[in-house]
C-alpha cells in the first residue's frame, strides 16, 4: 500500500490512546495489531528494538516509537486539516510542555 499505516499497541495504553485520538482527528485509516504486553511480537521487537515497548506507528514500513514523537509525525505529514497543535509558538510550546508533564507522571506509575 502506498499509505500504509498499522499501529502496535495496547487498548488500555493511555500513550497509545495519545496516537489513536490524532489519527482520529486526522481521519487517517490504520490497522490496530494490540499486542500482549507478556509475549511481544516479532514485529514490535523489530519495530523498537531499544524500547521493545508500544506504542509504535508504522507508516510504510517505517517505525515511529514514542507517542508524543508519533503525534507530532502525523500532524507535520496529513497536515491538509486539523492541525492537533496551536500554531503560534508559545502555545504550541505550553501544549508540548502539558504532554510532557503527563508523560513523567505516567512513567513514574506504570512501564507499558
């Protein structure tokens, strides 16, 4: 496919949910693989073989780890509607400032 795009994850991850809201927003059309966090696939190993954690985009065979890394992948490519970050700059950089205090009060809690 020429836009294929498939993400491995996991239906209680609120990371993953970071990813699946801007592909919903995006409209994008992707295939969900939930992988079990116990027995990882092989895909996933090859996908993120530093983390070996989810969520991943894939996006024509290329992995995109790390959510918030993955959000802004998909805002800066379908970037024809529905910016998912402000546009002036001090905005933008409050929202990624809030992501990324979410993001450490998530980790100090749970290792997906």
């Amino acid at each position: 496919m020429a836009n294929e795009v498939v993400l491995l994850d996991f239906w209680l991850s609120p990371f993953g949910m970071r990813i699946r809201i801007a592909l919903a927003e995006k409209c994008i059309q992707y295939e969900h693989k939930d992988e079990d966090l116990r027995n990882k696939s092989p895909l996933l190993l090859q996908m993120n073989p530093i983390h070996k954690k989810i969520p991943v985009l894939i996006h024509n065979g290329k992995p995109i780890c790390e959510s918030l890394i993955a959000v802004q992948y998909i805002d800066e490519v379908w970037n024809h509607k529905s910016p998912l970050l402000p546009l002036d700059p001090y905005h933008r950089a409050q929202a990624r400032f809030w992501a990324d205090f979410v993001d450490k009060k998530f980790k100090t809690e749970c290792d997906w």
